[in-house]
C-alpha cells in the first residue's frame, strides 16, 4: 500500500535520477539536442523491431505470470490480456520507483484488489514468478563477467551460456522442490510478519504433477522465462543497429546480464541514471565512446516508454470499443 512517505520517498529517488542524468550528460559533454537527433536519426526498420521485442517480451512476462497464478487458483482463471495490463502497469510504475519494487507492488495489489487469490498464494505467485525473471540473468552473470574484462573469450563464453542453461535444466529436473521448499518458508516468514508475528500456516499448495510443484512445470517455466531473457537481448541488440552505434553486438548481449543484476541494487526509478552510467563503464572496456553509450542506454529507456504506452493504447481503444459498443454484435 502506498503512503505518504513512500510518495515522498518516490519523489526524492525520481529527483535523484534525474540529477544523475544531468552530471552524466554534463561529465561527458553530450547535450540534450544531440540526444533528441539520436532519436530522429533512427532507422525506424530495427527501431519497430525493437519496439515489437519490447512488446514481445511483456507478453511473455505476463503470460508466465499468468501460468504461475492459475496453477495456485484454478478457480479463479483470468485471460492473458488481464495480466498483460497489470504487468504493463507494472512497467509503467516502475519509472518512478525501483524496478522490482514496482512490479511487485501491481502484481500484488491487482490479485488482491480482484480477489483472485489469498494474500500467502498471491504472494507465492508473485514470488516465484520475479524468482524466475531474475534467475536467468544470475545464471549467465559469472560468464558475462569475464567475458566483459577480457579473461575468456567470445567463443568460450558462448559455449559456458549454453552448458550453464542445459545444466540448470536438469538441476532443476532434479532438485526444484526443495527450492520452491525454501520459496514457501520464505513466504510464511513475510505472513508471519504481517499477522503481527502469530502463527502462519504455509499456503495449501498440491504436490501432483499438475501443481505447481510439479517437475514439467517447473521446467516448462525455465524454458519460457530462457525465451524470454534471449527476446530481451535481442531488443538491445537492435537497438543498437537502429541507432547506427558502433557498438559490437555480442558486447551488447553479455553486459545486458551484468546491468539487469545491478537494477537489484538501484534506489533510484528504474535504475535512472545508475543504469546509464554503468552502460558507459562497461561499454567503455569494448572501446565505445562515453558519447555512443549515453545515446544508447537513453535511447534503450525511450523506446521501452513508447512500447508501454503503446501496449497501454492499446488497451485503451479496446476499452472503449468494448464500452460503447463501436462494433455491432453478430446475430445468432
């Protein structure tokens, strides 16, 4: 629930962001009108590319979302499009708080506010599902970091990203109750804690190969959340093509890892300023001037805006037809 310190508290990391912004744009002598040229010089080819992975990638993240939540309610099914507003929501909101604070803020309050599910499976759900969303990129971390200083090379590092998927898929074959073991305790903490430290049963989840707990489950949500992260590289990928930045795509690929982790960290709304300023760090070990990196890592935010408003758009006029009745409906 949001208070009034937590709006103050927004306000303030906002202003932060922002501030870091401006000392980066002052510290590496780029100014707002070659940022605004960026944006008018981009190859709208690879830029609605960019635009449609971004897009491609909220559905995914509100599909998987939507796959976690009905197993734990199957009485309460709900469409993709209600999870796809909700988790674009959850985009939108997170540009004036942190990343995963936002997010789970939404997806939280839009279970309880519907009454899809208790306060311990809603949580369980939200849980499991971010679990995942940041799984991948822990997995690919270690190689992507020495990738990005230079002790392995490309060829290696590729070969250890796949080797490392493969391996989790049969780690987890193999020892995924005992993590969603530690995911159920971790809930009843938090639920103990918000019934003033009283006693909390664990949330009534099955163990059949149907529930959540079940071994292709678990693996088929692995394998979307893989998609997923790859569509996610892929958007930075063009994004860099779009933008003509002499930037190598393979660099793009394995620093995105390093700068999603670090979002875990950030205090300020969607890791404003943090984000760009380790953008240009990283990019400045390939060689890319501290020029090349702002317009980049600024144009990645701009377009991310455009697909959520467009998703949000979307919405909108599909509301209103539905409202008013713009389409006659068939006769039976």
């Amino acid at each position: 629930m949001l208070t009034k310190k937590n709006i103050i508290s927004s306000i303030l990391s906002l202003a932060l962001g922002f501030f870091l912004v401006w000392l980066l744009l002052r510290f590496t002598e780029v100014d707002l009108e070659q940022i605004i040229a960026s944006f008018y010089s981009l190859n709208p080819f690879y830029a609605g590319l960019a635009i449609t992975a971004l897009i491609a990638h909220t559905v995914l993240t509100a599909f998987k979302w939507g796959l976690v939540t009905q197993k734990l309610t199957p009485d309460n099914q709900q469409p993709l499009k209600f999870y796809l507003l909700y988790t674009t929501l959850g985009s939108l909101t997170m540009q004036f708080m942190p990343q995963y604070v936002g997010m789970v803020i939404v997806q939280n309050l839009a279970l309880r506010a519907h009454k899809i599910s208790s306060f311990s499976k809603g949580f369980l759900s939200v849980i499991y599902d971010q679990f995942f969303n940041l799984l991948i990129p822990l997995l690919l971390f270690p190689t992507s970091l020495l990738y990005v200083l230079g002790y392995i090379s490309l060829s290696v590092a590729v070969f250890i990203w796949i080797a490392t998927i493969i391996l989790t898929h049969f780690i987890i074959n193999k020892w995924h109750r005992r993590l969603i073991s530690f995911l159920i305790k971790a809930l009843t903490w938090v639920k103990q804690l918000k019934a003033d430290k009283k006693q909390a049963s664990q949330p009534a989840i099955g163990t059949g190969n149907d529930s959540i707990l079940g071994k292709q489950f678990t693996l088929y949500l692995y394998w979307i959340s893989i998609i997923r992260y790859l569509v996610w590289i892929i958007r930075g990928i063009l994004i860099a093509i779009a933008g003509g930045f002499k930037i190598k795509l393979w660099a793009v690929a394995f620093i995105s890892p390093i700068i999603q982790l670090a979002m875990l960290f950030s205090f300020t709304p969607a890791n404003l300023g943090l984000m760009e300023f380790s953008w240009i760090g990283l990019l400045g070990l390939f060689d890319v001037p501290d020029a090349s990196a702002v317009k980049f890592a600024l144009m990645q935010r701009f377009l991310y805006i455009v697909a959520v408003m467009i998703i949000l758009a979307v919405f909108a006029v599909v509301s209103l037809v539905e409202r008013f009745g713009l389409f006659p409906q068939k006769q039976n």
